[in-house]
C-alpha cells in the first residue's frame, strides 16, 4: 500500500505531456483537471491506507493482547494443574509411607526365634569348664575315640549338620568350627576335648593326622576301622586338632588363648613324639579332601618319621 502511494505521488509530480502509465496524454485544461482529480482520489487513497494501516496495526496489538492474556492464562491453567499435581503426588507418597509404616509395624518380631535357630544349645557331653589350654600341655589335649563320636552325634542333631549336609553332600570341619565348635566353647579358654574331661585332662596315645575339608562322617568311620582291624579299645585317647584346640582364641575380646599362643606350644610336634610310646599316628583319607594338599599334614608326616 506504502509502495502505490508512492507511485501515484511521482505520477502526479511528472510532466503532464510527458506519456505515463498511470495518467494518459491529455491538453492541458483537461490535465490540470485530471491533476486535480487525480491529486484528491490519491489523497483519500493515501488517508484510507493509513485508516487500514493503524486498523491493522491496533487489530495485531488486539489480538496480541489477547494472545497474551489466552497464555497468561494458558500458563495459570498449567500452573495450577502442576500444583494439582504435586499435590497428589505428595498425597500418594504419603499414603504409600503410611502404608509400609503400618505394614513394617505389624510384622512380627521374629528376632529371638532366629537367635534359636541359630545357636543350638550346649550339649550334655560339655560339662562346665575346669581346664584351660593355657594351663595343661598339648599331650593333655586328648579325648576318647568313643568321646569323638559322642561329640560328632551332638553336632548332628543340630540344623548346622543338616544344612551343610543338604547344601554338598557333605559335612567337614568348616561347616561345624564357627557354628558349634566355637559357639560352644567361646569364652571359657577350654577345648572340647578338656571340655569333655573335666575330671581330669586326658594324655593323648594316638595322634590323628587330617584335613579339614574331610567328610566327618568318613573320618569316624575310618577312625572307629582302625580301632577295630588293630584291637584297639574305645577308650583309647587320640588327640584329634580341631577339638583338642581351643578354637575361639582369636576372637576379639575372648579370654584366650590364642592360636598363636598354643602353637607356641609345639603341639603337633610335642604330641607325635608322645604317642610314638603309645599307638603312634594314624592318617585319616576321605573322598573329599586330599590330606597332602595341606602343609599341616606333610609337616606331621616328617615329624613322625
């Protein structure tokens, strides 16, 4: 529109006998009356142009306006559907803790029944302690092999015995040192074998060579053989390590002694030379483990040769 009006000015500033697109040749009465008319129509023209102009323009800042308002409300809208939003959120997590809290307080406390489970009672063959390690000397550490098998049928009557038995097959040193052996000697700086002796400690006459990774169960069995092929009685004391040991010594804040403290001791060696006057060493092989795989083993070995 700007551009036309333009035009029409630089037509009505032209010659009028010079030839135009916009004004034809014409005399010069007849000119000026066309410049007239032509100088009036392009006036209204150029008026109504900026009429329709500033229309436009105030329409655009109307509609911009409104434009503006629909998004200010649009935004006050969105606004108020995140706090709705929000709002039943933070409900949810509230009713959600409230329901765990309440499902967490129902619970039963089961933490007594587990310590039951856990920590089987002290057997009968135990009696209260007399003896310490650190006070008899490892040729005193003995205990008879009908006490041996006594003891091995106490830990089977436990849940201990029965889930190593159920998880391998099996059932060694390892499965039965932390949960019985130590759990019913901790604290009291004595043995089982001393343990089981209270009246008075018992000399060792047949040192058992092993490995703890042995079948218990195939131990005694070749224990109790060897007895029988060589007319040896049940009474006869063997000092079997895990047992004649006492092995919770390094716990923190037991009363001791310690593994170390005893096998300053030379226990092993101390021992293998006692029993050579007796019925000597015995070397125990199971299915399960190979005895000279262990260094202890090899070590006894040498001694008793």
């Amino acid at each position: 529109l700007w551009l036309e009006r333009d035009l029409l000015l630089q037509c009505l500033a032209c010659s009028p006998s010079r030839d135009c697109a916009f004004v034809p040749s014409c005399s010069e009465a007849e000119s000026a009356a066309a410049t007239a008319t032509t100088r009036a129509k392009a006036t209204a023209r150029a008026a109504a142009t900026i009429t329709t102009a500033t229309t436009i323009t105030a329409t655009a800042t109307s509609n911009s306006n409104s434009n503006n308002s629909i998004n200010s409300n649009s935004n006050s809208h969105s606004k108020q559907q995140q706090q709705q939003q929000q709002q039943q959120a933070t409900t949810t997590a509230t009713t959600t803790a409230t329901a765990v809290t309440t499902t967490t307080t129902a619970m039963p406390d089961c933490s007594s029944a587990a310590r039951d489970v856990e920590s089987p009672a002290v057997p009968q063959c135990l009696p209260a302690p007399r003896w310490s390690n650190s006070k008899v000397p490892p040729q005193c550490w003995g205990m008879s092999v009908a006490q041996f098998s006594e003891f091995l049928c106490s830990c089977r009557e436990t849940h201990i015995w029965a889930a190593a038995k159920e998880s391998k097959g099996y059932v060694n040193l390892y499965d039965i040192d932390a949960g019985l052996v130590k759990l019913w000697t901790r604290n009291t700086g004595s043995g089982v074998a001393l343990r089981m002796n209270p009246q008075k400690p018992l000399p060792a006459e047949l040192m058992v060579s092993h490995c703890w990774g042995e079948d218990l169960d195939q131990c005694e069995e070749a224990l109790l053989d060897f007895c029988g092929r060589h007319a040896l009685p049940l009474t006869r004391a063997v000092w079997f390590c895990a047992f004649a040991q006492y092995q919770p010594g390094d716990e923190p804040g037991d009363v001791g002694p310690t593994i170390a403290e005893q096998l300053q001791l030379d226990p092993f060696g101390s021992v293998i030379k006692s029993t050579k006057s007796g019925s000597g060493m015995v070397v125990v092989h199971t299915s399960c483990a190979k005895v000279y795989d262990r260094l202890w083993c090899v070590y006894e070995i040498a001694e008793a040769l």
